[in-house]
C-alpha cells in the first residue's frame, strides 16, 4: 500500500483518511459489547482491504501507536477495537489504578510487554484518574520491543523503564523461537546453544529498575510463566511480591490450580476472577506491607 519505511517513518505517515478514522471510532462507540464487537470486526476488514497493514492511530485516549495488523494479533484487534480488546483484564488493571491512593506512585509490570498495548493502557487510565504511574516494560524481541519503544515515544510516555531480557530461573543466555504468525508469541526456545538474548530472573530485573514493590503484574510469556514465578517468590520478600497478578492460562493445564496459577495459590494468592483464558490472582488484605 505504500513505500514508506515503517521502521524510519516518523509517526502520523500511516494515518487513516479523516473518514476512515471516523469510521473507525465509531464502530468502538456503539453502547452494547455484542454490536461494537460486530462493527469493530466488519469495520478492521474495510479498513484493510485495500492491503493496509500499518497504521497511526490514537489506540487509548492521549496513547498512540504504529499498529501492524498482519502479524501481530493483539496490535490488528486494537486497531479497531482498543475498547473491547481484552477489556475484562484491563478493567481488573483499571480498578487497582483507580483505587490507589492519589499520593502514591502506582507500579505496574507488563512482563512480556510485545508492542506495548497493556502499557500504554495502563498510562491512559493513569491519566484519567490522575494518578502517577511507574511501569517496568520486559521484552526480549527485538522488532517488539522497537515497536514497544516507537509507540512510547509517539505517546511521549517518559515514565517506563524497558528490560530487553527473557525471564527464567537463572542469568543466562537463550534462543527465542518465533511464531510466523503472530509477533506476540514469542517463546523461548528449548535449545540455549548459541543463545544471544540474555535472561534474568524477574526479581532481578525489578531490582536493576529500582522497583522495592509492585501494585499489578501482568504476566503472559509463552508458557514460561511457572519457572519464573517460582523463582520470583524465593528470591523476593514476600512484602515486596504484587499485591495483583493478571496471569495468562492457556499454557497452565485444565485446572486453575495447575502450573502457574497454582503457583501462586501455593504462596497465599486468590483468584479474584477468571477470564478466558487469563486469570486475575490477588493477596489478601494484610499479607503484603
């Protein structure tokens, strides 16, 4: 659809027409989730069916991002469609924003941040409710994390530490293997020989940011969730571990007491609620300091 270089193209190249983004909006205007939900989908297939595969656009109030709709699933559904895009799960991450107290630095943790949608949600629901907010971006793809970066810069969000490193159990270096696809399947391969992207356990990364506690963790890396968490909950003090956990389950077994959920449960966690194919686990009152 066009010649410009959508790594060197300053933001704004690929933005829609002034009809195409009315059009846009309007479909994630209509009242009821069943029909937005529709005319989102109808709306994303006019928008590209002229071979558009990039595109600027505002993604959340006072947020922008370069979105490719072609290989990276998560960025073509907000491309029409940041309303109800996992909107369960970032209502979860809103409500602990809006409870916090207003003289307090909120920190949220976006481990396996892909091109950054969760971050910049979080920073615009921040700014609605006046908040500050402190967010850790963990990333360990290259061409995501480029994008994560280009849509904080166009977003001109300061305000994020990003950590280019795999999360384990251990510093070491490993392979990532990627899904064709889809960019936000990223995982780590089974094989570390020749390994080139290094990978630090979470408590380490959080302590190289400056982080002494954590209000929200969303956590979706491929899988690779149940090591890492194990490894968090040993190495940090149970006064500093998330007061609320948004954890991916697809790769966790049939039950929430599998894998990483029940990893969590194990260390005094509850399920608040469940999603999907994601699942919100909080400490109680009085077990975090």
């Amino acid at each position: 659809m066009s010649d410009l270089d959508p790594v060197k193209a300053p933001y704004g190249a690929f933005a829609l027409s002034p009809f195409q983004e009315w059009l846009r909006r309007s479909a994630m205007q209509l009242p009821s989730d069943r029909l937005r939900r529709a005319a989102e989908s109808v709306v994303r297939r006019v928008l590209m069916s002229d071979g558009r595969e990039i595109a600027d656009v505002e993604v959340f109030p006072g947020q922008h991002a370069r979105v490719h709709m072609r290989d990276n699933r998560c960025e073509k559904r907000a491309f029409v469609g940041s309303r109800t895009w996992d909107s369960g799960e970032r209502e979860a991450i809103r409500d602990v924003i809006r409870k916090a107290p207003a003289d307090r630095e909120i920190v949220f943790v976006d481990a396996g941040a892909n091109a950054g949608l969760y971050t910049l949600s979080v920073l615009a629901d921040a700014e609605r409710f006046g908040k500050r907010v402190r967010v850790v971006a963990v990333e360990p793809d290259v061409e995501n994390r480029r994008r994560l970066e280009f849509n904080l810069e166009a977003s001109g969000a300061d305000q994020v530490h990003i950590a280019p490193v795999a999360l384990g159990a251990e510093e070491k270096f490993v392979n990532l293997v990627q899904d064709d696809r889809n960019r936000g399947e990223v995982r780590i391969g089974e094989n570390d020989a020749g390994g080139a992207i290094p990978m630090k356990p979470l408590s380490q990364v959080l302590d190289e940011a400056g982080i002494q506690s954590v209000d929200v963790m969303k956590m979706d890396i491929e899988g690779f969730e149940e090591p890492v968490l194990s490894a968090f909950f040993k190495m940090w003090p149970r006064s500093r571990w998330p007061r609320t956990v948004l954890l991916e389950t697809l790769h966790a077994g049939a039950q929430i007491t599998d894998g990483a959920p029940g990893i969590c449960l194990e260390h005094g966690y509850q399920v608040a609620q469940l999603m999907r194919q994601n699942a919100v686990l909080v400490l109680p009152e009085g077990e975090v300091g």
